[in-house]
C-alpha cells in the first residue's frame, strides 16, 4: 500500500485503505464461520497496513520540514488516545454481542472517507511504473514464514517446540529469503522495498533503532499479567493498570513532535532510550510495590513515545526523497513489527522458564538492556543541523 500511494497518490491509495478496512470489518461483522472472520480480519489488514505509513507520507508532502515534528505528534497523540478509548468502547460494546466490535468500525471508516475527499490534497504528479511483483512476493513469504514459525514456539517449552518442524524450517525459509529478496530488490527498477535507502547510515541505524523499539514495545503486552503476579489483581483489574502507560504516551505524543521540531531525532532518542533504560530498570527490580509500578509505567511510557513514534518517522521523511516517502515509512512498519513479533516470543520465553515474579523481573531487566544498545545507536544519529541540510535537499 506504501509503495503504491508513492506510484498513483496518496489520497486515493488512503481512500482505498479506508475503504478495504470498512470491507473487512463488514465481513467479519456478519460472518457465520471462522474462515469467513479470517478472510475479513485479513482484508481489514490489507488496508489498516497503508493507513499509517500513507498518513505519515502526507506529513512529509504537506509540511515544511521546520513544522513535520509537530504534525507527526499530533497523529501520535491520536494513535495513544485510541489506545486508551478502544478497549474501554470495546468493553461496553462487548455487551451487546462481538459483532458491535467490527460493526462500530463502519460509520467511523465512512466519516473518515466523506472527509478525506474534501480535506487530502489531490497530488500534482503521479510515478507511475511497472509494480514489483516478485519483491512482493518474496517479501509476502518472507514475513508469513518468520511470523508463523514465531507463533509456533512454545514459550513454556522452547527448545523442543524450536527443533520441531512447525517452527525452524520456517525460520530458516525466512532466512534465507532475506538475501534473495535483496538481490531481487536491487534489480527491480522500481522495488517495494527500496533498499538503496540503506546506502545511507542514518537509515541502518534508524532499522536497528525500530527493530530494538518493537522488542521494546511488546514488553507492554506482559504489564497486566505481571500485575496479576505482583497484586494478585483480577485479570479485569490488572488491565487496568496500563492507563498510566498509555495516559503518558498520550500525553508525551504531541510534546515530542514539538520538541523534535527543535532539537532533532537523536537528541529526542537518546533522552527517550534513557528514560526507557530507567523504567525498565525499575519496574523489574521494585516492580513489587504498587507506586514504584505506576511510577515505571509512566517512565516508559515517556521512552517509548519517543523512540517509536515521531523521532523514526521523521528520520525517514528525512532520508526518503519524495516519491519514496511512504516506502519509507513503511520500513518503519515492518522493523518494528519485527521487533514485536521476536520479542513477544522471546519475553514470554523467559517468564515460562521461572516462576512467580522472577521471570517477569528477568524479562525485563533484559529489555533494558536492548534500550542500553538503542541508546549506542543513537549517538551515531546525525544533529539537527545535518538532519535539517538532508530534508532540505529531499523536500
């Protein structure tokens, strides 16, 4: 989807989006079997995988360079406070049957796309060219073997389930496609994945940065449950207590973007990474008493909101040219999900290898650790001064 509102316009691709994810949600809405609620979930992901990138490259096409980081904490803040109001909607929706959780979606998605006609700028120049099908492809098989080989670990049992045939033939396949897609990607002339963007170090660091933040951010996932074992709260209540996480990305969303206006990625980042490194910290070795949770909770919410929000993304609206742009950004996307997906497995690895709170203050503390190597690659980030020089010459 990135690559294609780089190709025929952002508007109309975000419209279509839009439009796939109401398609989605209608399927799933009024399915009547499980293969039917799989094929809606899988045509709301065709079009909610464009929806960010697309958004971000609009940034990059509508606002001067001196104004993106703003911008991009507004939608930052937007994307927190629908992480606050979602599963509070969602539970009250719950009551009058799950359908009401996919049907909600339909008049949001249309409200959305009466205003998009009239507020998205139509573009002036279209780069049109023949798609990249075997990138496409390659990549497709790339990401469905690493995901589904991840999934299939057992985290209570992770050797065994590792040498079994559901997951390290798929690891593998995903390993090897990684240099193939490369040499596919460097023949095409005009590759999904634009790997020449990685000629420039500000864009390897800023992968290695994304892919540390998704390892980073799927800790979030495991704070109810630790809550479960450190208050013996209810599994209801302890979902509770990720408020004051998301409450402070929120919050912290739209002031980051302000202050990367001025101050730059790598300053935002190396503040950001710290503050993760002290949370982390915190909540794994006092994580027990609940202030000194809360506490932690607030502190990474303060990190995580600037190094996975608006400091990488303006990075690549930096480094991208402008019919790049969403491409770019949906490097973002896929590093960071990465990120995700390994370190879902990998946390609850190490929470199943001990028992009580020693897993969860093991897993953490380990987290920390990968916020001690983002915080090393940011010190190689360009100052304000280059990074403004790069924009200029890409604007």
């Amino acid at each position: 989807m990135a690559k294609l509102s780089d190709m025929y316009g952002r508007r109309s691709i975000y419209i279509l989006d839009v439009t796939l994810f109401a398609i989605g949600s209608a399927i799933a809405a009024f399915s009547f079997s499980f293969e039917m609620m799989l094929l809606g979930r899988a045509i709301q992901g065709f079009g909610a995988g464009g929806i960010f990138p697309v958004a971000s490259a609009f940034i990059g096409d509508t606002f001067p360079p001196e104004k993106r980081g703003g911008a991009l904490g507004i939608i930052g803040s937007v994307f927190g406070f629908s992480a606050v109001i979602g599963p509070i909607l969602g539970g009250l929706l719950l009551k009058y049957g799950w359908q009401w959780l996919f049907i909600i979606n339909l008049p949001i998605a249309l409200l959305v796309i009466i205003l998009s006609f009239f507020i998205l700028p139509v573009p002036k120049k279209k780069w049109v060219s023949n798609f990249d099908w075997k990138g496409t492809i390659v990549l497709s098989v790339l990401v469905t073997s690493l995901a589904y080989g991840v999934n299939q670990i057992e985290t209570g049992n992770f050797l065994g389930s590792f040498i079994s045939l559901k997951v390290w033939p798929f690891l593998l396949l995903a390993l090897l496609l990684i240099p193939v897609l490369w040499k596919v990607e460097k023949k095409s002339d005009d590759p999904i994945i634009q790997v020449d963007l990685f000629s420039s170090k500000e864009v390897r660091l800023a992968t290695g940065i994304s892919i540390g933040t998704g390892l980073s951010q799927s800790a979030i996932i495991f704070i109810p449950s630790f809550a479960v074992a450190a208050f013996s709260l209810s599994i209801t209540d302890a979902s509770f207590m990720l408020i004051p996480l998301v409450l402070t990305m929120t919050i912290f969303a739209p002031i980051v973007g302000l202050l990367l206006d001025r101050l730059g990625s790598k300053i935002i980042i190396l503040v950001g990474s710290f503050l993760l490194i002290v949370g982390m910290i915190m909540i794994s070795l006092l994580g027990s008493n609940t202030y000194i949770f809360i506490i932690s909770e607030v502190i990474m919410g303060m990190g995580l909101i600037t190094i996975l929000g608006s400091p990488l993304r303006y990075i690549m609206l930096s480094e991208s040219p402008p019919k790049e742009r969403a491409s770019g950004q949906a490097l973002i996307n896929i590093n960071s999900s990465v990120g995700q997906l390994i370190g879902g497995a990998f946390i609850g690895t190490v929470i199943a290898s001990q028992t009580g709170l020693s897993g969860y203050e093991t897993a953490y503390l380990l987290i920390a650790f990968v916020g001690i190597v983002i915080l090393g690659l940011a010190f190689g980030l360009k100052s304000r001064n280059e990074q403004l020089e790069t924009t200029k010459s890409n604007f």
